[in-house]
C-alpha cells in the first residue's frame, strides 16, 4: 500500500483519501480514493502485471461500442495501477429480487448486445482446444482433488464422450462475438443514475453468442425459475434477430450453460485447494444443480448427470 500511496502522490488525486475497497478471485486489489463527494478506484495488479495491459485494451473496445465501462483516468504500466471511474457499491446481485430481476435483466441483456457490436478482432478465440481446457479443470481439481475419487477407464470415457457432445453444440451456434466471459451478478454494477455498468473484463475472448447470456440468466450465485430464464434467453434471440427455432436456441444456451458450469466446478475448487479462498465452496451446489437438470434434458448428456447425481446424493 505503500507504494500506492507514492505513486499517488505523483496524480492529480494526491489529495484524496485511500481505503480499501474489495479483492476479488484473481490476484487483483482495489481501493477507494475520496475527496469530499468524490470518488475514484484504483485496480492494482501487480501481481497480475500480465492482466493490465489486456484490460486497457478491452477497455478501450467497450467505451467504442457505447458499453459502459470504467473510464481510465491515470495508470501507471509498470507498477500494475490503474485509477478508474467509481461506479459506487452495488452489485446486481444486491438488488435482484423475484419481483424485479426480469427489468433488471432485460436492461442487461441490452448491454450484452452492445457489447456483442465491439470490435473482437485480435482478442484470443474460444476454440476446441480452448472450450475443452476450461472444461477439463472439473475433471483435475473438483473430481480427483476435490472428491479425491479414483476415476476407472469407462468414467473417464464417460467423461471425454460428454464433453465432446457439449464442444461439439457450443461451436454450432454463431461464433466469433465479443464474449466478456464473466457477466454475472457480481461484475455488474449499478450506477446512482442506476445504468448497469461493466467491471472485471480483461479475461475477454471471441466466441458463442450465447456465452454471456447465460453467465447472466444461469448465475452462480442466484437462481430464478427455468420457465423465466427461458423466457429472457428468448427475449435476447429476438432482440439478436437470430432466425432460429425456440428448441434450437435453448440447445445452445443450455450446453453453453454446460460447458461453463463444469469449467467453473473445477474454478471454484481450485480457489478452495489452491488459493485458500474457501467462500467459493457455498456456490458449488448451485453450480451442480445446473448442471445436473440441464444435463438430464438431453441425450447427449443424460449419462453424465446420472453420474453427477451418485456423487453428490448429499449436495443436490
């Protein structure tokens, strides 16, 4: 904090006061400068120096495509700083209710297409190769570090089999779009002006055009009614003016739900074994439940949730 506090000194802001803001699952700090009724936030990611440069770059993509994204005010390369426009306190998450969270979607949903129109050009891609990286975390560090099971020749099979089948429908939809890769509840703000505002998008990659919508609709860390989020995935296809079927279109949103949701079972796992961030073991059961109803829908993966029920009877 220290050398926070020098390098602030070198700013216009060399008269605001630091406080400690939030961390979040990744390496990065943030904190809050304040001066009266003002307010600014400074991202340090200095010990993810690699995530910087990825983050103004995106950055700049979004504020051109009318998303709205944090202003960069000042920023200091070498040390990992970035002094950023405050967006205030209030996750989406804090205000989703039943009686409200279709408004608040919709309004969501409208930046999701916004974001969709930035340019993606350069950004890495979501590949086989990569749809099947993130998806393989489930079997390494929730399965066998996790559960500490021994997975036999025709569990691992079963495994390989299911993934290919979600790969495989992931990659038929409409690709190469500006994916955020992490729009829920806690990477949306709402503003005081109460405009939904983008935060943590650095990890941004080209690919499915139903990625984002259902980090949205099928949260980690809130749950609402199938027929609703169905609904609003709906809504979203029309407002895309996609030409196809109700049936087809939920078939992508739900393996795209799939292949998330068992990359995010190995995430949140890791950041238990690996990070010591142990809050992530609450969202688990949700993760699972999503997975286990959705993949109980299709043929392709109906084996692989009967699997997923044996070991989590206790859970789910």
């Amino acid at each position: 904090m220290d050398k926070i506090q020098t390098w602030i000194q070198t700013t216009p802001y060399k008269d605001y006061v630091l406080s400690i803001a939030s961390a979040d699952a990744s390496f990065r700090k943030y904190y809050r400068l304040t001066k009266e009724k003002e307010t600014r936030i400074i991202m340090d990611s200095s010990l993810e120096l690699e995530s910087l440069s990825p983050f103004i770059n995106v950055t700049a993509r979004l504020l051109n495509a009318g998303v709205k994204a944090p202003q960069i005010l000042e920023k200091n390369e070498k040390y990992g700083y970035l002094i950023l426009e405050d967006f205030g306190n209030i996750q989406l998450l804090d205000v989703l209710k039943s009686s409200n969270f279709k408004t608040h979607y919709k309004n969501a949903i409208d930046e999701i297409l916004k974001m969709q129109n930035a340019a993606s050009q350069s950004l890495p891609v979501y590949d086989k190769v990569f749809l099947h990286f993130e998806m393989d975390l489930m079997q390494e560090w929730y399965l066998e570090k996790n559960l500490s099971l021994s997975l036999n020749k025709e569990e691992k099979e079963l495994i390989k089999d299911t993934l290919n089948s979600i790969s495989e429908l992931v990659l038929q939809q409409p690709q190469d779009v500006f994916v955020h890769r992490d729009f829920h509840s806690r990477n949306i703000m709402l503003t005081p002006q109460d405009e939904i505002a983008v935060i943590d998008y650095q990890d941004a990659m080209t690919g499915p055009i139903t990625y984002d919508l259902v980090s949205l609709l099928k949260d980690c860390y809130i749950e609402f009614k199938r027929a609703d989020i169905e609904d609003l995935a709906l809504y979203f296809r029309d407002k895309q003016a996609l030409r196809v079927s109700d049936e087809v279109f939920i078939k992508w949103f739900d393996f795209t739900g799939l292949q998330r949701h068992i990359k995010v079972l190995g995430i949140f796992s890791r950041l238990h074994l690996r990070d010591k961030k142990d809050g992530y073991l609450k969202d688990i059961p949700l993760v699972l439940k999503y997975i286990i109803e959705t993949a109980l829908r299709y043929e392709e993966t109906k084996e692989f949730a009967h699997f997923l029920q044996k070991l989590n009877k206790s859970t789910i």
